[in-house]
C-alpha cells in the first residue's frame, strides 16, 4: 500500500515496530529527565496543565510545559506521568491531532473530566505514595479536595505596555463598586485577590500583549478596603498608565507598584492579620489558594470582579455593537475581494486568511485578531 494520506497518518503502536508519522515527537529523553526528578522527590504520579499561572485559556511560549513534554500542540489537555506510564487527556477536538503528535510513550484518554483523570492516578500510585504537581499552575480544587482513598497517599506540591484604552467606566469607578460589594457581602472580606489576567485588565482599564492575540499582562492585584496592591513587572508600564495608577496618591485609590514575582510573600503577610480574602476558585492556583488559612478564605468560583467585568453598562454595549459593524465592513469587503479573485486561481486558504487580517487591522480602533484566522474551503 501507498503511503499513508495527511489525513489518516495517525501513530500506530500496535505495529512491529510501531510506526510514528513525520509529526509526531521523540519524547523519551524528556520524560526519563522529569521520572529522574520524581524519583529524587519521592514522587510516584507528576500532573502537568496545559495552563499558566493565571488558569489562562490561552498561554504563551514559556509557559507551554504540556507542549514541550508531550508533543501535543492543542490549546487544552492533561498530562500525568507515573515511573512506567504517562497519559494525556484532551478533548474531541484533539483526538486526530494528539494521535499524529504523541509517540508511543503515551496513552491517550479521550475525555477532560476530573473524575477520570483522578481514577486514573488512583489506579496507577500505590497506597502511601505522593502525587506531584507545580502550585503555580493548577486550580485550587487540587487543595480544596484533597481526599485519595488510597491510604496515606499525598499531594505533594513540587518547588518548583499596559494601555488605556475606550473604557466603559474610569478604573476609580470599578474599584469603588468591588469595594461596595465587599460591604454589602454577608462576611465582610476585607480583600479581594484578582488572578485572571482579564480582571486586573479590566479593573484597571489597561492593556498589554505578553500572550498573543490576548490583550492582557502577567499581574495579579490584591485588592483591600483602603489599599491597592498591583503585582507587576514595572517596566512594562507606559509613563500614561504609571500616571493613571498614581492620581490617586496618597490615599484609598493609589495603586502600589509591587514586583509580579513577590505576589506570594505580600500574601503570606496580609493573612496573619485579622482579615479574610475573598477570591474566584476558576482562576486561583493552588500556590496561592493554600497560603491563606481556611479560616480567613472567602471562595467563589468566580471573584467580583470577573462577575462584574461580565455585565457591560450602556457605553460598553454600544462600543461593542459599533465593534462588530466595523469587523462586518472588514468581512463584506473579504467577501466582494474573494469573488473576484477566486475565479482568477489567485487566492489559497493561507493569502485569504492573510488579506482579511489586513482588512480588520485597517478598521479604527483594530489591535489585530482574537485569535489566529482559522481558513478552510472545500
């Protein structure tokens, strides 16, 4: 037979030898580094996330660990690696894909659920050994349910030009409103710790580009009844934003410039007080979560200020109405150049995908795609 076509030249590890198309990855070096680093550790099961420490959806290069181990390019996924198995969980969007990318080192569990991912491990660590993960980069459920019927087995963490831009209401006015849904809430947080990287954007009406095509910035905020706290890397202000975040000084609404690495030291700090931090589970990691005693915790999946972020007043719903006529321009336009040019043999999916990137970006007010143009005919 033929050699196999692009779209069936999937792994086959029942063959002897097996066969590995053209894309998949070698990646037994890799993973007889890290069971190197398990054994050293104690640790039986390593979790790896396809997140960042921001439980963001989209990444950016150094953070994409699940890539660089697997092989798998997908957006979304699990890894666990034991000492003599190693599996990843995705989701049917993925399932052709993982199986032209993973080599035979790897299982592939084609579902994304919790339960089976923790059926699996169960299955795999012995009674008494310890699961690892980094802290950084996992959801609190992780602490929060901590529970394995194994006996004594553990969860062992391992050591491991922000702009302004067409607000719907002054980043003052934000913060006045999560202050006053602190006051009204039933226990009294005395702060509210923001780690989704479109919070802090949003509460501070600013923007950034440290992960493509998402308009936000590595930062966290830790947001108190008198203070402010932005956790940073201060170079990447602009003097306007630096400006912005300093109008208020001294006083309730000046925002403290702190290092972005120093999030968790501000954190152990504050919670030796008298205090309790409010937080959305959905996008606080386990590094985070468990720094604040249980006592002094106040947990909702999601935090205030995303639950806020999601209701656009007047002036939001108009902007993105007047949005969405200016991309329906850029795509009328793409639609009359196609016409044109299809028949003449002078376009393919790429110069497409190409020329209607051109068209947004000549709109007012275009900072470019949400996402890598997604092109295909036939």
């Amino acid at each position: 037979p033929g050699a196999p076509s692009t779209r069936n030249d999937i792994r086959d590890c029942s063959a002897d030898p097996p066969y590995l198309p053209p894309t998949a990855t070698n990646t037994t070096a890799r993973l007889a580094a890290l069971r190197g680093s398990m054994r050293a550790q104690g640790a039986h099961a390593y979790i790896v996330p396809s997140t960042d420490a921001h439980m963001s959806e989209y990444i950016s290069e150094r953070d994409a660990r699940l890539g660089w181990l697997t092989g798998f390019t997908g957006s979304a996924g699990t890894a666990v690696v034991t000492q003599d198995k190693a599996a990843l969980w995705t989701d049917s969007r993925y399932w052709t894909q993982a199986e032209r990318e993973l080599d035979c080192n790897w299982e592939l569990q084609r579902t994304t659920s919790i339960e089976s991912i923790g059926m699996w491990i169960l299955k795999a660590v012995p009674a008494g050994g310890s699961v690892s993960l980094t802290p950084g980069s996992h959801r609190c459920w992780v602490g929060a349910h901590p529970q394995h019927p194994n006996p004594g087995a553990t969860v062992v963490p391992a050591l491991s030009r922000p702009l302004a831009r067409l607000p719907g209401s002054s980043w003052q006015e934000k913060v006045a409103g999560i202050r006053q849904r602190m006051e009204q809430h039933v226990r009294r947080p005395t702060a509210v710790l923001l780690s989704g990287l479109e919070e802090t954007a949003w509460l501070f009406n600013l923007r950034g580009d440290d992960i493509p095509y998402n308009p936000v910035f590595y930062s966290y905020t830790l947001l108190t009844n008198t203070t402010i706290s932005l956790f940073v890397e201060g170079s990447r202000l602009s003097v306007a934003a630096r400006e912005s975040l300093s109008s208020g000084c001294p006083g309730p609404l000046c925002v403290e410039l702190q290092e972005y690495g120093q999030v968790s030291a501000h954190l152990r700090r504050y919670t030796q007080g008298n205090v309790t931090v409010w937080l959305g589970t959905e996008y606080t990691t386990y590094g985070l979560y468990g720094i604040i005693p249980q006592e002094k915790l106040l947990e909702e999946n999601y935090s205030p200020v995303m639950t806020a972020k999601a209701v656009k007043n007047a002036h939001e719903q108009e902007m993105l109405r007047a949005a969405h006529v200016r991309d329906a321009v850029a795509v009328i336009q793409y639609l009359l150049w196609l016409e044109k040019t299809v028949p003449q043999g002078q376009v393919d999916e790429f110069s497409g995908a190409q020329h209607i990137d051109a068209l947004r970006w000549a709109q007012e007010h275009s900072r470019g795609p949400s996402f890598q143009s997604i092109s295909a005919s036939g």
